[in-house]
C-alpha cells in the first residue's frame, strides 16, 4: 500500500502533463456524471465502479455487441457532477449536445435523477436509472426512463411486513432518520403494519447529524418488542450497531437498513453483524441470476480485494446489462434501444428484469441477512439463499 | 470611459445574451445560467457584506428559504409569480429576522450567518417529515431558454441594484457602517435602519434565484437548497472578483466559471485545488480582488478598500 | 422517565461531552490567539483519522499509538501553513483590519485543497476497522472497548492540555496573547513564536482527536464539515477564546445533547443544537462562561 501511494502520486503528478491517447478503433461514446467532490464523494464509487467493471469486461470481450454486426468498444465520458443535481442536469446536456456522446447511463442518486430526466426525454435519449428509489419517481412520464430499483418503499413495505409476519413478530421498535428516503419507507411502513396488527411499541425519528442514540435504545429495551427496525444511513447505523450492543438490545430481529451490505462496514463489526438483517435482494452466485458469480470474483480481482455494495454495486451493474442486452438486440438506434427496454426481459446478475412502465417489474423487494459473515438473501422466499435466522446473542 | 458610453455597451451586451437564448445550444444556455445565477447571488451579497463589512457565510438561507417557499405555492400559483413570491416572503421575514441577528457583529454575525442556515435547513427538514413528503419533483418546468432568460434578468437587476446602491446615500451610509459603526452612529447616521435594509435586499434576490433554481434542478431537498457550498461559493466569487463595487462579482464569476469549465472538465478534483489555491493567493496577494487591482492598476483611481 | 437516570446515559453523555471538548480545544486555540475562524478544523480531523487507518491497517499500530503520530502530522502542517500563509495574515496591516474575514477565506481555500488532495490520495470511499470492539462492563454500565478508550483517552488529553495552558509558561504566553495582543508584545512575549506554537499546537490536538474518532466512526475525505460545526457551536457556547469555558461548554453540549435528546424527542436534536447557537449568539456572544466584555 505504501508503495501503492507512491505510485499513485506519480500518476497523479502525471496527470498534470499527461495528453489523452486517442484510441484507433471507433468507440461507442457514453456518458455519466458521478459525485467526484462533495457531500455524497464518498457514495459515489458504489457506482462507478460498477460502470469501470463493465466497461472491462465488454471489452475484454471485444466490445459491445452492436445488434450482430460486429463488436465495438465503450469509451466513457464521465464528469463530476459535485453532488449537485443542477450540475448534473448540465452535465447530460454536455454529454449530449456538445459531447454528441451515443447514450447516456445513470447518475448517482434519486434528486440527480429527477434533474437528468428532463434534458433525457428531451434530446430522447434512453436512460436506465439506478440508484434511486423513491414513489415520486414513477411520476416521472414514461418515455426514456426507467428504474432498476427494486426497493420502492411501498413495495419494500409490504415485504417486510410480510416477513416480520412470517417469524410472528407481535411488536416493533421504529427508529428512524428524518432524510426522504427513510422517512418515505416509515410512511408506507406504518399503515402496512397497523394492517397486518403489528404493534408499534416505540417510534423515534432523528436528524441525520445525530451523534448519540443511546437516549433512544434504553427506551426500546425498555419496551422489549420482538423486532427493532433501524431505517438509516451508513452513519447512524454505525451509532446503532455500537450502542445497541452496550444497552443489550436483544431482539431476535433486527433490521439495520443501510450500512450492513457495504464492504467497510462490515470490516468495522466482523461478527457483530451476525444476524443482522439489512435492505438488499442480492447474493453473488444466487439462483435465478445470471453471472452474479463471475461479477462478484471480477469485482474483487479488480478492485483489489474489497468486496462489492450488495446493494448499490448490484443494481448499477445491472442496469449497464440492461443497455448491453438492448443493443445487442438492436443496435445503437436510440429509439429501438427504447423500445428494446420497454419490452425485452433481461438477464443480470440481479435476475431476470422486465418493465412495467417506468420500474423493475419483476425483482421483487427484498431483505438479506448477514449469517457467519457472509451476506444471505432471506427474503422473499423465492429468491431466498437461506432462510431468515434468529438474531443471536451480540458477538462481544 | 464615460458614463453613458458604458451604459449603452452594458445595454448591447444585455441585448446580446437575451438574444443568445433564441439561438445557443443548450450546453452554452447551461453555462449561462450558471453564470447568471452567481452573478445575482454574488452581487446581492455585496449589498450587505461588501459595503457594510457583516460577512454573511450563510446567505444559502435566503436562497433555500426562497426555493422553499417556491416549492410550497408550485402549481397553486403561476409559476413566475411565485417566483416573485418567493422573494417577496422571504424578503419580508428577513426584516424580522434581520433585527436581532443584526445587532451581532464582526466575527460573531461570521458565525450566526453560517449557524442560522443551519437552523433553518433542519427546520425545514422537520417540517417535510411532519408533512410526510420526501420528495418533491419539479415537474413540468419552463424550458431552459426560460430559465436562463429569467436568471438573465436577475442577473442585471442585481448588478444595477449594488452599481446604484453603491453610489447613493444609502451606499455611502453602508459603507460608514464598514469604517467604523460607532463614528456613523454618533454623526447621526441611521445604522440599525440601514443594515435592516441592506440586510433585505440583499436577501430577496437570492430567494427568487433558489426558485428558479429548483425549476433547474428538477427536485427540491432541504439538504441540497441550504448546502454551505453555496455561501461559500458566492463569498469566494465577489472576494476574487473584488466586493467593493458592482463589476467586481461580475469579474469573478465570470473568471471563475470558465475556469472551471476550463479544468473541471478531466480534473475535477484539481480544479478545486487550483480553486483553493487561486482563493489563497487573492486574499493573501489581491485584496482588493481582480477589480480592485485592475482599476488601481489601470485607471489610476485608488480605490478605498479597508 | 427512569431512564434519565440510568448511568448508562450518563456514559453516553460523558463520551459525547469528552470528544466535544476534545475537538474544540484545538479550534479554540487557534481562534483565541490569533483570531483566525479555521474552517478547515474538520478536516484535520479528517487528517488525522487517516493516519490512524493507514497505521493500523498497513504497519498493524493501533491508534493509541498512531494518535501521536497524527498529532505530529497535524502539527507539522500547523508549522507549514503558518510559514506560507498565516505569517503572512497577522503581518500585514491591510489585511489585518479584516483578519476574521480573510482568515476564514484562507481557511476555506485550504480546506478545499486537503479535501480534494485527500480524495485524489486515498479515493472517495469510506473506510473502517475494528478494534477494542468487545462490550466492556463496569458496574452498569457496559460501553465497546473503544468508546471507552476515548473517553478516558480524551477526557485525560484534554484535561492535561487545559492545565498545561493554564499553567505552563508557554501557556501563560499564550493567555496573555488572547488577553492582549498589543500588551504582550511591550512585555516582551514573542508574539510570532507563540503564534506559531498555538497553531502547531492547535492543529497537533485536532489531529489527535481525529485519530480516537477513527476507532468508532467511518472515515472519508469529506469527513471533516460537521465536526466543524459542532466545534464552532462548543467555542461559541464557551466564549470565543476561553480554553476552560470551551471544555466546559464541550461537557455541556455532550450532557444537551443525550439528555436533551431523551427529553425532547431525538426529531429536535439539531434544532435544540443551533437553536440554542443562535440564541446565545444573539443575547450572550460571550458565551454562557464568558465575562461582559466581546473579544473585540
């Protein structure tokens, strides 16, 4: 690693004098803004690393397949969008009118999407979103968009109420961060719950700068319901996974929504995890998938040992299949690519992806589990690689 | 130059970037905008900070209060009357609000600046998950051409505001604040009233230009609306740019923006620290910002830049 | 509402209150004497939590020892940044008259170069790693090894600096300093030496607290904005400058913030926070410890 840094500031000293090489064959152009600088840098390469894999292995391949007729290799043109959706809405107009880039993939995050939608269906360029899931998106018009997502939180509602049904939950803890994608998923969670007569025995939302929880998890324990269900970000699950375990929350179901299923956390906890259930619907090698082995060893051979996001990595990654299947099938004729996605069924390393409008109509919510370290997908039970455990005692 | 020469180059060029909007690509009309909107917001921001001295860090709050306030009435109202709205309401509130934060000064009025911001971003988002919306789309929006036109405006109205501000009594009363507050206020200069005033405007202008902004940005977030980001941005804009009169922010967003499209380009990571080291050596070796300089410089006329 | 009594909140409140008053020492330090507004403060933290990673997952050193490392780190780029701008700063008349203002440009623009070179040397991701996780029991209250390390860690680092600044020499000259600056000059201080000690020492701090935030939360070169904010909230409370108020208020926002937290509803966390930031601002800009006169 320490030489890994010295090499890195050669490159980066490079960089400075260094001229683009031109390459000699004739490329397929496509664009994307990822967050390089500001608040969500650190989200971003969970997708542009799926972008950077991709565009390896189609060309290791050759290239993509263009409708039949030979192969020809992709050629990205990225920018930095600083975590700004108007910046990104920019971008794609760049990409499009300036660059003339062929076709565009997705930005990073929900807000980026509703920026880009507008200049896509203008220039009728088709996009295949990933990363961002909310109910308003399938406001968006149909036309050039679509969403791989299948965490839409009134879907992802439904199932877990399902599946706390399923273990004979009676009782829940809600905790909850105020920012909109967890607050959307508390909104159809609730009356999902009251349906289905699981008592809500403690309810708490909080900031996302929140620094101590410990206030919040005496007063969960005190109410002892079977099942806490966490909804929050990588930083406060971190709260939660330390302070749950100083104030001995001992629920046999626990549900941390995003965090578990990244790499670095779960170097943080190691066995702490054990039991953890977490938002995700995606195992590498699980049935029902296509090349999610192979995605799985090619991500960790390229990027050096670090384990892919189980949940953000997957669905990107799918997404830029969606594209490469289309164009397989049509060519680079932006409409055929458009109707190609409106009607094709898919295969990916998240299954089999067909529309229904605007978002995936066939990866069904869903939830994995972490179990001896490794991460299990435990829910829905058809896509199941494990069946959903008990949360044992903490680790230590 | 003489005056009226100067004018009517400045009206050419008005005329010349509302035409552009017929014709331009879109990529042009994006940096257009980009240009336009830090010109309003830099420009309003030298009506309070640059004559009277109070450095305002969190001048996001006018920006992402006036898209709040947009996004509340959108599509009750027809949208450039809620622009107008926005500034509006937020203008009156800052009349309110401004009467107690102003009593705060040097460093600490830094500070509350930039903490009031604060509170307001986290009361907003309260109020969304009260209100139980996560989201809120833009749908529907002007066209670009629209957009670009209506922050083309703002950017001229913001530009005559500070020229002729800076000019007036009222300017001249400002900037006494800056000299020296307690001097103005024995001689019998209205202080409290004057920075009540600045304080107002200087806030209405970014209110309309966080409305506009949403339509841009298709979604409005409290997260994104209030981010620091954007009182930096324009502080570090007028600072480079020279904050003492109005060409000042003109030149630094200008100087700003195509570097950044110049750079940002392939490196987007230099480019912020070109930024940062272009900001160090203004502050440390140009004080007086690109204008101040280029005047002293060229036209021989000193300016007064404490 | 038994739950307000549980030792185990006051635990929380304490680890909270301990690192508060940690971050703030540094940013206090810096303000005090020279009357610079550093809001580049979290990203040294940043720096600092770095070197605790790389220490540990490279060259196997736990951050109880890298911490001193990343002090060094951090002081060092006090010296350098002092050297090449702030001398510069508090030298010059012109810039002088508008020191706050120009400091918190300087600031800015440095604070955008360490994050970026950050991001460029060790890429955006975010990092973590275990250590001293196991639950450690004392009495009732059971804290992770490491949350208990940076209590007692930082609650004995931060005491020791505050007494050293209170009584050592060097913290007298420093005293006087944000005393009068113009008076400890004629009494012979050298007010360019003990300008540079405080930033390198200031900066020395934060790294150190960076490194003890490592162990519990994860890294990322964007890490650094909010710990700024909370440490211009703590300095603020204290009164601008004052080293024992700005413990004090740093204990004092730890114990608002767990058990204000508990009383209100967590929904208002942030609310309370910069509510009661703005509020003392605008009535008591001293600081709730301060004495009536403002630092300027």
């Amino acid at each position: 690693m320490v030489k890994h840094l010295i090499i890195k500031t050669f490159v980066i000293l490079g960089m400075f004098g260094m001229a683009y090489s031109v390459q000699a064959a004739d490329p397929v152009k496509i664009g994307f803004s990822i967050p390089k600088t500001g608040m969500f840098a650190s989200a971003g390469p969970s997708q542009l690393n799926a972008y950077l894999l991709w565009q390896d292995l189609v060309n290791a391949k050759g290239g993509l397949d263009i409708g039949g007729k030979g192969r020809r290799k992709i050629e990205f043109v990225q920018y930095d969008d600083k975590s700004n959706p108007a910046q990104a809405a920019k971008i794609y107009e760049k990409l499009i009118t300036n660059d003339k880039v062929d076709l565009v993939v997705a930005p990073w995050g929900t807000p980026h999407h509703f920026a880009v939608a507008p200049v896509v269906e203008r220039h009728k360029f088709p996009l295949v979103g990933n990363t961002a899931a909310s109910v308003a998106l399938r406001k968006v018009k149909p036309g050039y968009l679509w969403f791989t997502s299948s965490m839409m939180p009134d879907n992802v509602a439904k199932a877990m109420t399902a599946m706390l049904k399923s273990r004979g939950v009676k009782s829940v803890a809600i905790l909850y961060n105020l920012l909109p994608f967890a607050s959307e998923n508390i909104q159809f969670l609730k009356p999902a719950l009251a349906k289905a007569g699981i008592k809500i025995h403690f309810e708490a939302k909080y900031p996302p700068d929140i620094k101590d929880m410990t206030g919040m998890l005496i007063k969960v324990k005190a109410k002892n319901p079977d099942a806490v269900l966490v909804h929050s970000y990588p930083g406060d699950s971190i709260l939660y996974m330390n302070q749950a375990r100083e104030v001995g929350i001992n629920a046999k179901t626990q549900y941390v929504m995003v965090g578990p299923a990244i790499g670095f956390f779960r170097g943080m906890f190691k066995s702490n995890l054990d039991g953890i259930i977490t938002m995700g619907s995606w195992a590498p090698g699980m049935k029902g998938t296509t090349g999610s082995q192979k995605f799985y060893t090619a991500y960790k051979k390229k990027f050096k040992g670090h384990e892919p996001d189980y949940l953000d990595t997957v669905e990107v990654y799918a997404s830029v299949q969606i594209l490469e299947q289309a164009i397989a099938k049509v060519g680079l004729n932006r409409e055929k690519i458009r109707n190609a996605i409106n009607t094709m069924t898919f295969k990916t390393i998240y299954g089999d992806v067909k529309f229904n409008g605007v978002q995936n109509g066939s990866t069904p919510s869903g939830f994995t589990q972490i179990q001896k370290g490794k991460i299990e997908v435990v829910w829905p039970k058809s896509r199941a690689t494990a069946p959903v455990a008990d949360k044992g005692a903490w680790a230590n | 130059m003489k005056n009226s020469l100067k004018l009517v180059l400045a009206v050419v060029l008005c005329v010349f970037l509302a035409g552009v909007a017929g014709f331009a690509d879109e990529y042009i009309l994006g940096i257009g905008f980009t240009i336009f909107m830090y010109i309003a917001l830099a420009q309003s921001w030298v009506v309070l900070s640059g004559l009277t001295g109070y450095i305002s860090l969190g001048h996001v709050v006018f920006f992402g209060s006036g898209a709040y306030v947009f996004i509340l009435i959108w599509g009750l109202v027809p949208v450039w009357l809620g622009v107008f709205c926005s500034g509006i309401v937020v203008g009156l509130v800052s009349l309110i609000v401004g009467y107690p934060v102003l009593r705060v000064r040097g460093p600490y009025f830094v500070i509350l600046s930039f903490g009031l911001a604060e509170l307001v971003k986290n009361l907003v988002l309260i109020n969304e998950a009260r209100m139980y919306v996560s989201m809120r789309p833009v749908f529907g929006a002007p066209a670009l051409y629209q957009l670009y036109t209506a922050m083309l405006l703002l950017a001229i109205i913001a530009t005559g505001l500070t020229y002729w501000i800076r000019r007036s009594r009222f300017g001249a009363g400002l900037r006494s604040i800056r000299e020296d507050e307690e001097a103005a206020e024995t001689i019998g200069v209205p202080v409290a009233k004057l920075k009540l005033l600045a304080f107002a405007i200087s806030g209405v202008i970014p209110a309309m230009v966080g409305a506009i902004f949403i339509m841009r940005s298709g979604i409005f977030q409290s997260g994104d609306a209030f981010t620091p980001i954007v009182s930096f941005t324009m502080v570090t804009m007028a600072i480079i740019g020279g904050s003492d009169d109005a060409p000042g922010p003109f030149l630094g967003v200008v100087f700003l923006v195509l570097l950044q499209e110049l750079l940002w380009v392939n490196w987007p990571e230099v480019y912020m620290i070109i930024l940062g080291i272009l900001l160090l050596g203004f502050v440390l070796f140009i004080p007086n910002g690109i204008y101040g300089w280029l005047s002293e410089k060229y036209f021989g006329n000193k300016k007064n830049v404490t | 509402m038994d739950s307000l009594l549980s030792p185990q909140l006051l635990a929380a409140a304490m680890i909270t209150g301990v690192l508060y008053a940690l971050i703030s020492l540094g940013l206090n330090l810096v303000y005090g004497t020279m009357r610079l507004l550093n809001v580049a403060h979290g990203d040294l933290v940043m720096i600092g939590a770095y070197v605790a990673f790389i220490a540990f997952s490279l060259l196997n050193i736990g951050p109880l020892v890298s911490m001193f490392g990343a002090a060094l780190i951090c002081g060092f780029l006090g010296w350098l940044s002092y050297k090449c701008v702030f001398q510069r700063l508090l030298s010059n008349g012109q810039l002088l008259s508008r020191l706050e203002e120009n400091s918190l440009l300087l600031f800015f623009a440095l604070s955008v170069i360490i994050q970026n070179l950050a991001i460029l040397f060790f890429s955006a991701d975010r990092r973590g790693y275990e250590y001293l996780s196991a639950i450690v029991e004392i009495g009732d209250v059971r804290l992770t090894g490491a949350r208990l390390t940076v209590l007692i860690v930082g609650a004995v680092i931060s005491a020791a600096v505050v007494f050293f600044l209170r009584f050592s020499l060097f913290g007298l000259a420093m005293n006087a300093l944000i005393q009068n600056r113009d008076a400890s000059a004629i009494v012979g201080i050298n007010v360019d030496r003990v300008q540079m000690s405080s930033l390198i020492f200031g900066f020395g701090i934060t790294g150190l607290a960076g490194a003890l935030i490592s162990m519990m939360e994860p890294i990322s070169p964007v890490m650094g904005f909010p710990y700024t904010m909370s440490a211009f909230v703590i300095i603020i409370l204290g009164g601008l400058g004052n080293l024992w108020g700005g413990f004090l208020a740093g204990l004092l926002l730890g114990v608002l913030e767990v058990y204000g937290v508990a009383l209100t509803g967590p929904e208002w966390r942030s609310v309370l926070v910069y509510g009661i930031f703005v509020l003392i601002l605008i009535f008591r800009p001293q600081g709730l410890l301060g004495s009536g006169k403002t630092a300027r």
